[in-house]
C-alpha cells in the first residue's frame, strides 16, 4: 500500500530562483575599497570574449559557454556592456541557501515545541520498513545509522548474515518521504522531521516498485527485533492477513518494538483498515487534512488507535522534496513521536499508550481518530498549544 496519490510526474526538487542582475543594477552596486567590482560577462563572439580579458584585472573563471567572471575597474563596465557582441554583464551577486521548512504537520502535531525544548529523539532506532531509504540525502544522511553496524538491507533479498548490508537505498521515493517526517534533520535547511537526532535504519522489504511479499516484510520485522531496535514505521499494507506477518509482528511487540502502522487507504469506508495496522500488537493510523478533518481516502475501523497529518505532507524525497498524500505520510509522524518518547526511556508498550493519553481529541469519530490528533509536546509534557500549521506549502 504505497501511499503517493501524486505520483513522481509531481516531484519537485527545492531550487533557488531569481534573475540576473543587469547593467542598471551594477551601477548603483557598492564596489570594493579599491574601485574594482567582480562582473560577469556574456559574450556572443570571440570578439567580446577578448575585449572582457582585455578590461579584467583579474580572471576568477571561464566557463565552458560563452561567459566568464572578471574583476574590472568600475569605470569599465559602460564600455563593455555597450558592446555589440557582449550579450550581458551583470554583478556577480550571491544566492543564499534556503531556509529550512517546518511542514505543516509538524507544527500541528507541536513536534517543533519539542524541538525547542531540546527533544530530539537522540538514541532512539527507528526502522523505516518500505522501499529504502536516499543514503545521500543532506536532509537524512546524518541521522541514517552506518550500515556496517546498523543492518540496513534489504530483506526481500533474503538478506542474511554479517555480509548482507547492501542495496538498502531507495529507488522508489516512498521510503525516503517517511524517513523525513520521521526524522529529518534539523540542518537549517529542507524539511525537519517529528524527531530530529534517532537512528534511521533502512529496512529494504518493498522493491522499486513498491511491492513487497509477506515473508519479506515479517523478515524486516523480526530483524528489527532481533536488533533491539525501539520503533518500526511500517507506512504500507493490504486487505488480507499474514499468519507469518501476524506471528512476526507478535514477536516484535513481546521484544519491546514499538510497531506502528498506516491504516490505509480505502476512504471513505467503514471498519476497512488494513493489515498489519488491524493486527492488535501494531499502532494503526489514520490521516487528517490540515482544517482537522479526516482525509477523504483515509481507512477507519475500530483498530483507529491515533489520527495524525497525511494529506499534502511535504518531505524528503530522492534527491529533493515532494509533497504526498496517503496513512503512509500519517504514520511516520506517530513513529517519530515514539522515538521520543522511547529516548526518554519508555517501553514500546508505556510510548503507546502515552501517545493516545496525550492525543488531541478533534471530534471526529472514534473509529476515524482514535484517540485523537497526534500531540508530540503533550506526550513529552510539554506545552501543547502552538497547534500552528507550519511555514511549509499546501496547507
């Protein structure tokens, strides 16, 4: 159950945007203590290329298209840009890197109140169960635990012994959006996840094309317990059981995993949750929208433990940031919220029950809600009346 409505036709990688600085601006630019201004040229003949050289008292560099960055005397620049075969000259001015962005369902749910009174999930391991996870993403690098010692793989390789630590990363783009709202990290730039600082392990049991047998995912489960790992985000499913997934996630839970689940998404329906968020030992999620409703294609059921964000979710994904609907964006949002609290010392069985103690109660239907909206502040004790809407898009 990969939960992307958009698609990959939508991706949109975080670019800065602006225009050249043209002729009008250098002129009222401050120049150096010495009268000098760093330009760049673009030329249309060799003609302007040599005339740049001939003015520049220095050359910062030529690039392999006709344009070239020099130092000039200010009083050279008229000349220049009057030039006909000089196509430009502009300040070399500066782009800044781009702020990071609180997406909305961080702000909802107060993750970032506990951000700010240093609640970050440190220690804790959290198991991203799905299609991987980007190993080069700035946003998720520094928290992914290293391979080597982790056992990041992929389990429907039948990955096993000390040697099988390879392939883990994604290509699909499902498991890396999780990975940033679980955990994305606080780096001034990109997204932030519920957590900031927990162990990211990639648990590779769905391939590229977001599939993954029931063996598959209960390996990647029982090998999360057999680490002694605190959480499993399991953002996927399907209408039919697994005795072995079952039996899987029933040793996980007797092993202190904190096992959380998208509902999924059949909405609207009634008593439609899927498997394994249906199985008693898992935390099933459902998805709200940002004005507090349920999302239209969320899946409820009396199963519903917790409702949290999942429709136009904003997070990492291959090499950029996209924006998501799906309980599998919901779900990551509860694992990181458990990561916090297990950091904390609490067992996966006191974390889950701490988590519904503390839930938001938006006055929506037991069976779409649970115990109610994700509230990562009041589970941690803290203030939990921000309730914004982030500073992120589409919301």
């Amino acid at each position: 159950m990969l939960d992307n409505s958009h698609g990959t036709d939508r991706r949109t990688v975080l670019q800065t945007i602006g225009g050249a600085v043209g002729v009008a601006g250098i002129s009222g630019a401050a120049s150096a203590a010495d009268g000098t201004v760093e330009i760049n040229v673009g030329y249309d003949a060799e003609s302007g290329r040599q005339a740049a050289l001939n003015a520049a008292m220095d050359v910062e560099r030529e690039f392999n298209f006709d344009a070239l960055t020099i130092t000039v005397a200010e009083e050279a620049i008229a000349g220049l840009a009057a030039r006909d075969d000089v196509r430009y000259v502009e300040e070399n001015g500066t782009y800044e890197a781009l702020g990071e962005t609180t997406p909305w369902g961080i702000d909802r749910t107060d993750a970032d109140v506990a951000h700010a009174n240093g609640e970050t999930g440190k220690g804790a391991d959290v198991a991203i169960i799905d299609t991987g996870i980007d190993d080069d993403h700035p946003d998720l690098q520094g928290n992914i635990a290293d391979p080597s010692v982790s056992g990041n793989h992929k389990a429907y390789e039948r990955c096993k012994g000390p040697n099988c630590n390879y392939d883990w990363s994604d290509d699909n783009d499902h498991g890396t959006h999780c990975s940033g709202t679980a955990d994305g990290v606080d780096n001034t730039e990109g997204v932030i996840g519920v957590s900031t600082q927990a162990n990211l392990h990639a648990l590779k049991a769905l391939d590229k094309r977001g599939s993954g047998t029931y063996s598959n995912i209960a390996a990647a489960v029982e090998y999360a317990a057999d680490q002694g790992w605190d959480v499993a985000s399991m953002s996927l499913g399907g209408s039919s059981s697994s005795s072995t997934l079952k039996d899987a996630c029933q040793y996980a839970y007797d092993n202190g995993v904190l096992l959380v689940a998208a509902a999924g998404n059949d909405g609207p329906c009634s008593d439609c949750v899927g498997y394994p968020a249906k199985y008693s030992t898992v935390m099933a999620v459902s998805a709200t929208s940002c004005d507090d409703t349920l999302a239209s294609f969320s899946s409820t059921g009396p199963e519903i433990e917790i409702a949290a964000p999942g429709e136009n979710v904003y997070s990492t994904i291959i090499g950029g940031y996209d924006t998501y609907d799906g309980t599998s964006m919901a779900c990551p949002h509860v694992s990181g919220a458990g990561a916090q609290l297990m950091a904390n010392g609490y067992t996966n069985t006191e974390a889950r029950q701490q988590l519904k103690d503390s839930a938001e109660d938006l006055g929506l239907a037991s069976n779409d809600q649970g115990a109610g909206l994700l509230d990562v502040a009041a589970a941690l004790g803290l203030d939990s009346s921000d309730d914004g809407t982030g500073d992120g898009p589409n919301c």
